[in-house]
C-alpha cells in the first residue's frame, strides 16, 4: 500500500520534502531544538565537571586519572556534584543555540532557492544546501561562543591560584 502511495507522487522531488522554513511554527521549532540541545549537554557535562576538577590546582586531583576524580565526585558530593554549574551552563548557551539552528535553516534555505536554476541532480542541490547551512551555522556559533571562552578562559588561572590559597 506505501508502495503504491510513492508510486503515485513520484514528481515530489528533494527539496519537496525540505522543512519549508516560512512555513515552520519557529517558536515550537527553537523549544524543542533548545531542549534537544540542553539534554546532549547534559550528557557531556559531567565530562567537563572532571576536567574543570583535575585542572583545579592543589585540588588533589590533578594526578588522578579521568575515571577515578569521577567515583571520587560520586562518593562525596553524588550526582549533584556532578551536575554541579549546569545550570548556569546551559542557560548561558541558549542564545547561542538559537543563533545555530536559526542560521543553519535559513542558510539552507537560502542555498536551495539560490541553486534552484543551476542544471544539476537534486541530491547534489540538497547535499550542496545542506553543507554550506553547516558551515554557516558552524561560523555563526563560533562567533557566539568563542568571545565567550576567550573571556572565561583567562579567568580560569586566576581562580585556580585564588582556591589553592584558599585551600592550603
């Protein structure tokens, strides 16, 4: 039955089957890619509570290995700890995620309506549409976040000597 169904339509090309963006509910489209976003952070963000804990110095958990500060973290402070600035991580990197998936929409969109008369195969026009999209979003996101790392890099020294101070 979805055979014959194909069958009938068999005009309806690629760029048919593209999300239209004039025609997206762009609220509905930004929550859900927000929260998408939110949750791969979530899945990552104990690996940087590691990291952040092993860079601290005078810490102890400089020598240690990856595996052993996290059962360490675990022990002590349990999933909050390591959870802990995810919050201020998350909504810190909202509006960056917005800019993403906004740019790498109407890029796409723009790339298709901007290919539509060359003579090539559709897959192509869509591969095409759908690499410079990437790459725009990918500009657009770096210009969002990289300011924002050069800024709290530099901090990072500066607090790691503040707590070893404070520590000993």
């Amino acid at each position: 039955m979805a055979m014959e169904a194909e069958a009938a339509h068999p005009e309806l090309a690629l760029a048919d089957t593209d999300i239209n963006w004039d025609r997206l509910d762009k609220s509905r489209f930004h929550i859900i890619g927000a929260i998408l976003f939110t949750a791969q952070s979530a899945l990552l963000h104990p690996t940087a509570v590691v990291k952040t804990r092993m860079q601290v110095a005078g810490s102890g958990y400089s020598q240690m290995r990856g595996i052993s500060v996290f059962s360490n973290i675990l022990k002590n402070d349990g999933i909050p700890g390591i959870f802990r600035g995810f919050g201020t991580s998350a909504i810190g990197s909202m509006p960056g995620r917005v800019l993403c998936l906004t740019s790498l929409e109407v890029s796409k969109d723009m790339m298709m309506k901007y290919t539509e008369g060359v003579d090539m195969p559709e897959a192509t026009r869509v591969g095409i549409a759908n690499g410079v999209a990437g790459m725009v979003s990918n500009l657009v996101s770096c210009v969002y976040f990289v300011p924002l790392d050069v800024v709290r890099t530099p901090v990072l020294p500066h607090v790691n000597l503040l707590l070893f101070i404070l520590l000993r």
